[in-house]
C-alpha cells in the first residue's frame, strides 16, 4: 500500500519510549494528578486481574485502560499495556487503537505507525478507525498537510474514511485560521457522501466567532437547518459571545430566546456567557436576572458566573456591592479562584486601599491559592502610587525568591516610582535585572526614565537616552516626545524643542492636543510672542484646543493681541451629547410631533430669532469660556482659577466693547457698556463691581450668566411641564375658541396697532365701540324676551289634548 511504504522510515518499536517514559508517569500520577485516587483504584484493579488465574476477558481490561484514556493519563495506559503484554495477556484490535490515540497525544505519531504494522504482523484486519488516531496525530503535530495527504491516500486505496477523520483535519484548518480550506473541506466530504455532523460544523462556527466573523457563522448555521443538522447549545454559545463582543448585545439576547424557543437545554456555559456579555455592558441588573432563571432552571452558578459579577462591580468602584457578591459565592460553597482575589486586589489598590489589597493577597495564600503575576503587580503598583515604594520592593524581591517571574509590567511599576523619587542606581539596577531575564523594556519604561531624567535637572542624559534609543532602532510614543519637548521647554531651549516638534512626524510620530501645549506653553513663559502665536493658529488649524494653563498664559503674554485672541475664543469644539439628550432624540424620532406642534415650534423659533440682537465676532468668546471656564481652577492652588477668571472677564467685557462700537445699528457707534457691567460709573475707565468669591457651581452654566449673555438681561426661567390632562384641556381650548373672544382679540389687536396721531381718531374710535357694544346689548335684550315668550307658548301636544 501506497501510504504504508511512504511511511516505512518513520516506523519504529515503542517499547524505547514506554522504557524512558515508565518512571515519569509513576511521578506524574502520584504527585500532581487531581484524579490520583481513581488511577490508584485502577492500577490496583488492574494488578489484580494480572494475578487471577484464567486472566480475565480482555473486555474488561479494555474498560478499564477506557477509563484511564478519558481521564486523559494516556502514559498510564501505555504502561499498563506492556505490563498486559509482559503477563502474556492477548489483545485485540480495541486495545491497539487505544494505544494509537495515547501515543498521538503524546506527539508520538510515529510509535502510532509501528502499531498500525504491528496490526499486519498480528493478522488483525485493517479498519478505517484505526486512521483516525495517526490523522489527529499529525494535525496535533501541525503536519496539516501530510495529514491530508495520509486522507487522500487512504481513500484512494479504496477506504472510505468517517466523519471523525474530516472533523480532525477541520478543527487543525481553523486553529490556524484557515476557515477557507475548512469549508472547502465540508464541502468535499459532502460530496464523497460522509455527511458531517453538528461537531463539524461548531468547530467551524467556534472558529469563524474568535475572528468576528459572525456573518459567515450565521450562514453556516442556516445551511446547517437546511441539512436537518440542527444547532445545539455549542452552536448558540459560540454565537452569542461573539455578538457581546462586537458589542451587539441586542441581537445576542434575541439569538438566546430563539435557543430558548428551540427548547435547547442550557447549560453553566451558556449563561455565563450571557452573564459576563451583560456585565461588560454594565447592564448588572439583567445579569441579575439571568442568574435568577438559572435558579429556576436548576443550573447552579459556579465561579466564573461569580467573578462577572463581582468585576462588573468593579468597573463601577462599588466595593461593598463586589464583597456582598464574594459574600453569597462563599456561602454557596463556591470557593474563590485566584480570578476573584486579583479583581478585589486591583479594585483595593485603584481606591488607594492599599493596606485592604494586602489582606486578600494574604488571604489567597493561607486559601492555598498560589497568587499569579497579575496579583504581585497590582500589589507592586499600589504600593508604588501611594509611595510606600519600600514596601513594593520588599514585595518584589520576595516575588524573585518564591515565584512567578516578573514581567514587563512589574518592573515598569517599580522603574517609574524609583524614577520620581530619582533614585537612579537602583533603576539601573532593575535594567541589568531585566536583561538576565530576557526581558526588553519597552516605550512606557523608556518614557518613565526620560521624565524621572528630566524632573531631576539631568536634562543632558535624558537627550542622550532618547536620541540613542532612536538611533537603535526603539519607536517612541507621542508620551514620550511630550515628556522631552516639556522638559527642553523648561530650559528654554526653545529652538531645539522645535526641532523636535518638527521631527515627530518625520519619525512616524504625529503630535497631539498635549504636544501643541507644551511647545505653545514653553513659548509664552519664555515671551516669544511671534513663535507662539504661529503654533497657535497651527493647532486650531489641526482640531485641536488650547487647554486652562495655555489659555491663561495667552491672557498674561498675548492679550493686547485682538486677532489671536478672537481666533482662540471663537474655536469651539463639538460638544458631545449626553445620555439624556440623546435618550430625548431618540424619543423624538419615535414619536414624531404633529401639524400643531410643528407649527408652536416654528413660531418660537421666529421670536426667538427676532428676539436675539446681532452678536460681534469677538462675542463668540463666551462659548469658548463657558467651556474652558471651570478648567482654570482644577489645580489644587485655586488662586489660578479666580485670576484667569477676572482676567478672561475683563478682556472679553474689552472685545466685545470695541466689536460693539464698531457694528451697526449702535447709537453713534458707543457701546452699551452698562449691559456688561450696570455699576460701571459713565466717563469711568475701571469698573466698579465688587469682587466676588469663587462659585464653583457657576461654571456649569457659566453661559447663562448676566456678564456672558452680551447685553440680554433677561433671567432665564425654565418652564413647567404640563400634564396630559392640563396639555389636553388646554389644546381643547386652542382648538375651539368663541367667536366672540376672537372678535374681542382681533379688535385689541387692531387697537393696540393703529398709531395716535393726536387729532381725535382714537376718540372717535372709542364712540364707535360704544356704539357698537349699546346696540349689543340692545339685541341681547330683545333676544332674553324672545325666549321667554317662548317658554310661555304651550306647546302643540298640549293645545291638542
């Protein structure tokens, strides 16, 4: 046979390996197995046949390697059966293919080969099954395309191979996401009459999911239906997690109720994924829900569905929330993982709780839970941001003594806190450290180095860093061109940090809203107006905003420069919509609003529009300040918040003067200064306005105050939303007016129009009214009489009887 003779130099004997490989099972069975008892009972059952006298039937030895097999001790099993072979003990096909699937697991696919010649030596006749353990061996091994080869040659030779042999080169296809040759492959298998099963298709769908490729999965699984190959809880799973991770939620919960109506079990699996989905979306409530039908469903919660929650409390910093959480998973029986401890460990140390985080990293380990990388660095890096940078150290040194080994993110934490305490020896120290470990820094440790460099007056090292690192090929962030250009600024070497502001996007690097700052700030504190000025213009050019600092340096540097300060004051950016607002779109879109709607809402949008006065260019400033307002007193020194604010006042109240005094359709061209400021005394330069405390409340709705509002003194009072009720009677109301109110209104309307000359027409009107409301009268009279003499008049029955 063809396959065979090209697989003649790869056939040896396994009985060399069994010897090398018989010491290390013993080992491996009684020291770290989870299972060690049931392997004990199985090595004592089966010591136990070996001495019965007959042996038993080889079926029974078959059941119980069988068990071995599931429990995936496939060394085990190999010893067993040279014992077998040594006691004399015959066996039989069942027992060979067993031995070909545990050496296949163990990447031995070639002492799976010698027993496929060992089967021709002992007479055994040759079945297709026995194909599977060598074709999932090689795919194992990565030899995906000697395994196809094996396939072809196989059933070229007349063998028509199962679907278990097509479904193992499938799953080695979209390991390595090759999910083209994968359905090719379903497609050839179809065709050659092996019908594959619901396993075939979930690993493709599983696979066509980690890619995000849900189109594709979903058409595989209508193509499915349409074989009478119906999807099971795998198929569904794999579908709604890649839905939650693209973030389509929505559809995830409307693919589950179809599995639900499908009458799907499902199982922890399932709900997991729903229950960590939802978590990730910060919807905890439906969560809650979701773990409520698996109490219902009699689907018992374990510690994955226990870690979502507790880490979707996390992402909210609900603390006490995330404990009651561990609280019920402890009184459930649900022991903890080290999942768990990392996430209240991280939380801890986020909220500077530093000494709490100390007690779970102890807890862990008196639960004999080893504590992993991630818990050592949150630990570190707590240590390090409350400055009890000793005790990171202690922590770090003892993470070497007793494992894991650090990684990158461990000794970035420690390098950038030995940085800001400028303790370089030790920082070099860690570098010799990390290059024993094989460990290469990477740009946020370079950056940090830089800036602890350039904190520490050592401007010259930080330069030599950064330009060798360069020159070595290391890319460097935008971080840490900011770090440098601020610490050159500083020095007032304003040219060479131009320089390298220019050679950012030579490098591949392109500046951001912070590297526009720093150079502009460097500038206006070393009083090169020209320079900053150019910058100025550049980064409003490029989108970007000045930020509270840039702003009050403009206002002490740049002030009597009107263009550059209406350019910066008329820069707005988009302002992005809150939740509410557009909850309230959408509302609208929903219900569109009627005729009469449409109608109020153009006539207030004419008097509003009427209402408003021509607003200069220079006024435009104050949407500006309404957003850069409250940015001047971030800092813990409020002193530069409230002197920006006189500041920004005093400038705006000068440039919408000077715009004012020069618009039209002002009285002789002179501004009303008294709409800026009503105690400001006529004829005077300054103003006369008390000076007021900081309200922090105020920069909230700094755009609807009197000194922002250029001129409209109006206070903005928000009108009460009426009822359904209220909003009824009162449309009623509009809808169908009397005759006689309409009248009335046209004639106030009329009255309230028509001008008084001074020559008697407004008395003449007033007689004429007169007039007209006597005669009115007149006729409500005789029209009262009329109806009582019909009430009088009996009636034409009763003249009758």
């Amino acid at each position: 046979m063809r396959y065979s003779m090209t697989l003649k130099p790869i056939l040896s004997t396994p009985s060399g390996f069994l010897k090398r490989c018989t010491l290390y099972s013993f080992f491996y069975i009684h020291a770290s197995s989870p299972h060690s008892t049931k392997v004990d009972d199985a090595f004592a059952s089966f010591s136990h046949m070996l001495n019965l006298k007959p042996f038993p039937s080889i079926v029974e030895f078959n059941k119980r390697l069988s068990s071995l097999v599931k429990m995936k001790h496939f060394q085990s099993v190999l010893i067993l059966c040279k014992q077998m072979e040594i006691a004399g003990v015959s066996i039989n096909v069942y027992t060979i293919n067993m031995m070909m699937h545990c050496f296949s697991h163990l990447h031995h696919v070639e002492c799976g080969f010698s027993l496929l010649a060992k089967c021709f030596k002992l007479g055994f006749p040759l079945q297709v099954r026995m194909f599977n353990p060598l074709i999932n061996g090689l795919c194992l091994q990565g030899k995906t395309a000697q395994a196809l080869q094996l396939l072809d040659d196989i059933e070229s030779d007349g063998y028509q191979l199962d679907v278990y042999a097509y479904t193992f080169i499938v799953v080695a296809f979209c390991k390595i996401g090759n999910f083209r040759d994968a359905i090719c492959l379903l497609q050839t298998m179809t065709a050659k009459g092996c019908q594959p099963n619901v396993v075939t298709y979930n690993t493709i769908v599983s696979g066509l999911c980690r890619e995000g490729r849900v189109i594709m999965a979903r058409d595989l699984v209508l193509e499915m239906k349409s074989k009478n190959i119906w999807p099971d809880a795998i198929t569904f799973t794999s579908l709604v997690h890649c839905l939650f991770n693209l973030d389509q939620w929505k559809e995830a919960l409307a693919l589950h109720d179809e599995m639900f109506d499908s009458k799907i079990k499902s199982d922890v699996i399932t709900f997991n994924v729903l229950v960590d989905g939802l978590c990730k979306q910060g919807m905890i409530l439906e969560a809650l829900d979701v773990i409520k039908v698996m109490a219902r469903k009699e689907v018992e919660p374990n510690v994955v569905t226990y870690n979502s929650l507790i880490d979707a409390y996390s992402q909210q910093n609900r603390l006490s929330d995330a404990r009651e959480v561990f609280d019920i998973m402890r009184s459930k029986g649900c022991t903890p993982s080290a999942v768990t401890y990392n996430i209240f460990i991280k939380l801890c140390c986020k909220n500077n709780r530093v000494d709490d985080a100390k007690q779970y990293f102890h807890e862990m380990q008196l639960k004999n839970i080893t504590p992993s990388v991630a818990s050592y660095n949150s630990m570190i890096h707590g240590f390090c941001q409350v400055g009890r940078l000793f005790d990171g150290q202690k922590l770090f040194n003892n993470m070497l003594r007793t494992g894991p080994s650090p990684d990158i993110i461990t000794y970035a934490s420690l390098i950038d806190s030995l940085c800001k305490h400028g303790d370089f020896d030790s920082v070099a120290a860690l570098f010799h450290q990390m290059e024993k470990s094989s460990l290469k820094p990477n740009s946020i440790i370079y950056g940090s180095l830089i800036h602890g460099l350039c904190k520490a007056g050592k401007l010259s090292e930080a330069k030599d860093l950064f330009f060798r690192l360069s020159i070595q090929g290391v890319q460097h962030d935008v971080q840490t061109y900011n770090i440098l250009i601020n610490g050159i600024c500083r020095e007032g070497l304003l040219d060479e940090a131009y320089q390298v502001f220019r050679k950012m996007r030579e490098n591949g690097c392109f500046p951001d809203s912070c590297t526009y700052n720093v150079v502009i700030q460097g500038f206006l504190r070393h009083n090169n107006e020209a320079g900053a000025t150019q910058l100025i213009e550049e980064m409003l050019d490029k989108g970007f905003c000045a930020d509270a600092t840039t702003l009050s340096l403009v206002i002490d540097v740049l002030s009597s420069d009107d263009g550059i300060m209406r350019k910066l004051f008329e820069f707005v950016p988009k302002k992005r919509k809150t939740d509410d607002q557009s909850l309230n779109d959408g509302a609208a879109e929903v219900a569109p609003a009627t005729s009469e709607q449409k109608k109020d809402k153009k006539k207030k949008k004419k008097k509003t529009d009427d209402d408003e006065t021509p607003v200069p260019k220079g006024g435009n400033g104050t949407a500006v300040l309404a957003i850069h307002y409250g940015a001047l007193g971030d800092g813990e020194d409020s002193s530069l918040g409230l002197e920006s604010r006189s500041k920004l006042e005093a400038r705006l109240r000068s440039l919408e003067g000077r715009e004012l005094s020069r618009s039209p359709g002002s009285a002789k061209g002179k501004p009303e200064i008294e709409a800026y400021d009503k105690d400001r005394k006529k004829g005077a330069g300054g103003l006369i306005t008390p000076a007021k405390t900081y309200n922090p409340s105020t920069d909230a709705i700094l755009g609807q105050t009197p000194n922002s509002t250029a001129g409209n003194e109006v206070e903005f009072v928000p009108k009460k939303r009426k009822t359904d009720d209220q909003s009824l009677t009162d449309g009623a109301a509009e809808v169908a007016p009397t005759i006689r109110e309409q009248k009335k209104k046209k004639k106030t309307e009329e009255g309230s129009e028509r001008p008084n000359s001074g020559n008697g027409t407004v008395e003449q009107e007033d007689d004429v009214e007169k007039a007209d409301a006597g005669e009115k009268k007149t006729k409500k009279r005789k029209n009262s009489k009329q109806a009582e003499e019909r009430s009088e008049r009996p009636s034409k029955k009763e003249e009758k009887k």
